[in-house]
C-alpha cells in the first residue's frame, strides 16, 4: 500500500500541476487564451480514454511489478518534458501524451491492490489511497509555491522548474518502485508459505477467485455484457467530472474570492487537508460497518448542498468555507473502488471491467476541463450547476445499483438455502462461483 499510495500521490501532482502553474506564471508566459487552456486540460482524458482499458489487459498478461513502474517513469518524463513547452500547441500536444502514459497507471493499482486484500479490508485500503488526491490539493500546491522560488535560475522560469522537478522527481519513484513492488501473494517471497495460502484462500473464498487464475477471454467478454458495467461506467462518470475540475481549476476559482497568484495556491490548499480527514475517516466507517452505499450517498448529499451554497450565497467567508464542505467529493470516489473490487468475480473480468469503467470516468475528465471557463468567473455559477447535475445523476444512479444489489443478495441467500449443508456439497461448490457473481452489499 505505500507504493500505491506515493504513485498515486505522483500521478495526481503531474496531472494537476498545471492549475498551479498557470496562476504561477505559464499562463502570460504562452499566451494562451481561455479556450486553449481549458482544451490542454481536456486532452489529457482523451490520452486516457483510448487506453485505459487495453492497458488493463495487457496487465494481466504481463507483470504489475514491472508494468506499473515502467508507466511511471514514461509519464515522469513527459511530466518534465513541459519545461520545454513555448507554444499553445505544444502543450495541448504534450497534455495529450502525459494522459496516454498516465491511463493504465489508476486502473491498474485498484486491480492489483484488489489481488492482495478480501472485500471486507479494502475500503480503509482504497480510502488511504484516495485520500492521497485530495493531499494533492494540499501538498501540491506547498511542493509548486516552493519550487517557484527558483524563478530565474539558470534562466528558467520556476513555473518550469515546478514540471521539471516534479517529473524527474516521478521518474526515479518509477524505478525504485521496479526493485520493492511485488505483483501477486502467490509470488510474494516476504510471505512464508502459510502467510501466502492464507491470502490466497482468503481472496477464493471472498470472491470466488482462483490461485493463479489464467487468462480467460470469455470473462474478458462477460465484463462488457453485464449491464451493471455499463451502471458502474455511469456513477464513475458522474463523480469523476466534479472532482476534476475541482481539481484542475480551484486555485483559478480561489482567486474569484480576492486572492492572487501564490496567494490563490496557497488558500486553495486547507480545503484538501479536510478532504484528506474525510476520505480517512469515510474508509475506516465503511469497512467498519459495511455500509458502502450509505458512505457513498453522505458524500453525494453534502457536496450538492456545498455546489447549492456556492451558486446561492455571496459573502465571501461563506463560499470559502463552502470549499471545505465541498472535500466530500472525494469520499464517493473511494467507495467505488471498494466497492467495485468486492462486485466483480473473476479476475479477468475484474480487470477488464475496471479499465472500462475508469475509462468512463476519463471521457467525464474531457468535460471537466471546461467547466470552470474563465468567462464564468468570479463566482463561476454556471460551473457548479453543471457539477451539481452531475451529483443528482449520481445519486440516482448508485441507488439503482445499490438496490440491483440488494435484490440479487436475496436471491442469494435463498439458493444458498436451497443447496443445504452436507446433502448439497456437491451442488453447492457447483454454485460457488455463480454465486460469487451476486457480488455484495
């Protein structure tokens, strides 16, 4: 989990550094104008969208240990690679290539991560892990504010300096990681043999899975015929949205309130740390309770309040404190991987439908890049309405589910009944992988 978690952390910083720079200086320095900036910050989704799923499945044929650190690197590179940008063109280019390096990375780690732990400990696991975004908001904008201060050296302006070491900075996590990331329990040699099966039974028993499952191209197939897919692609799409262009323009939107240049950056910042309590906190509740869907809906609720403030109120002490309630969008995200990775059996499948689904989520990150449009400042009204559309989407959508869910664990229990205990042994291992499919809460 702490490789996950640093990578993760890396790949937020890279994506979303370009809000810092551009209240740091990239902006005048390229000339860019309001629509090739919001286009450079859409491009990247398009780089994920074409290959997110296929890097998932090339995943499962090769090895995570080697593939997700080699990922790393590529896109650590094309991260420091923006220092040398002097065009509009060139950086709508380069954001491209950034997202096409960066789309296998998130995926993957939620499928590799699923392989080691059962359902009912990945939800705190996945809220560790989430909870790094929102350190993003926070830890990234400290990390660009100091970096900034070698504006000038060696002639470089510092808003390159801030893609320059941040890059270079990924690239060698990239390579470390290659040396301490293990791919499987199974091939895992700190575990001793005991440890190892333990893992392994434990993950067969959750979710029907087999050791060592090979490739299988009809669960490959199964992934894109289950409607629930596509209701999976729906929620991650609807939440996704909201939180990028959160992400991607708060620092912008932060100066609506007054603030300024590293000022912006630097108040844009104590909301992330509250967003990283909540996802914290939101984990360790759910697999505490084993309440995915109600954590989900809290998360919902309270950040379409904050969007309604926001459009309604214009004090400005109000609308920043809105900021912080707004932190709750992370905690839907987080709840999702728990609670996608505990509703897919079969690991083939898993990993196909996880690619998809991310893939989803990646074509809402091309739309998130325009919502905050300059044009819409200082209040950005029109911005948080689109967010809060999202929302009720979401909410409606995940209780679709939630409730698909509830109706097949009734089924279920009812043939799980219906096999009995010694007389329908036989029958009953029949069904365990079928059953498996039901999924859970």
């Amino acid at each position: 989990m702490p490789i996950a978690v640093i990578l993760y952390l890396a790949s937020y910083i890279d994506r979303a550094n370009i809000g810092n720079a551009k209240v740091l200086g990239m902006y005048k320095a390229l000339g860019l104008t309001s629509t090739q900036y919001n286009a450079a910050l859409s491009v990247f989704f398009v780089g994920y969208v074409i290959f997110e799923t296929p890097s998932n499945i090339i995943l499962r044929r090769t090895s995570p240990r080697f593939y997700i650190p080699a990922l790393t690197i590529v896109w650590g590179i094309i991260c420091a690679l923006f220092a040398l940008v002097h065009s509009p063109s060139a950086l709508i280019a380069i954001r491209f290539w950034l997202g096409f390096a960066e789309a296998g990375f998130l995926p993957g780690i939620v499928y590799w991560v699923g392989c080691w732990y059962p359902r009912q400990l990945q939800g705190r696991r996945f809220a560790v892990l989430y909870s790094s975004v929102s350190l993003t908001g926070a830890f990234g904008g400290l990390l660009a504010t100091a970096i900034h201060t070698l504006d000038g050296a060696h002639g470089i302006e510092g808003w390159r300096w801030i893609y320059i070491v941040e890059g270079c900075t990924t690239a060698g996590l990239g390579l470390l990681t290659m040396i301490f990331m293990v791919s499987y329990p199974d091939t895992a040699g700190f575990l001793s043999d005991r440890e190892r099966q333990i893992i392994i039974l434990t993950n067969e028993a959750d979710r029907a899975l087999k050791a060592s499952e090979g490739f299988s191209r009809s669960q490959i197939i199964s992934a894109f015929t289950d409607w629930r897919t596509y209701l999976w692609g729906l929620i991650y799409i609807s939440t996704y949205i909201p939180v990028y262009s959160v992400i991607l323009s708060l620092p912008s939107v932060v100066t609506g309130l007054g603030y300024k240049g590293t000022s912006a950056t630097l108040m844009a910042c104590p909301p992330y740390g509250f967003g990283f309590v909540i996802v914290l906190v939101g984990g360790w509740t759910a697999d505490r309770y084993k309440r995915w869907y109600w954590h989900y809906i809290v998360g919902v609720c309270i950040t379409m309040v904050a969007l309604i403030v926001l459009m309604a109120v214009e004090n400005l002490v109000v609308r920043y404190v809105m900021f912080f309630f707004i932190m709750f969008m992370f905690l839907p995200i987080s709840i999702i991987w728990a609670w996608l990775s505990s509703n897919v059996a079969g690991s083939n499948k898993r990993a196909a439908a996880t690619g998809f689904i991310f893939s989803m989520g990646s074509i809402g990150g091309t739309v998130s890049g325009q919502i905050y449009r300059a044009e819409w400042g200082p209040r950005y009204v029109q911005g948080h309405g689109v967010n809060l559309a999202c929302y009720v989407i979401a909410l409606v959508s995940g209780t679709a589910l939630w409730w698909s869910y509830k109706r097949d664990n009734a089924l279920r229990d009812a043939r799980a009944a219906e096999v009995g205990d010694e007389a329908g042994a036989k029958e009953g291992n029949m069904l365990g992988e079928e059953l498996g499919d039901l999924g859970d809460r």
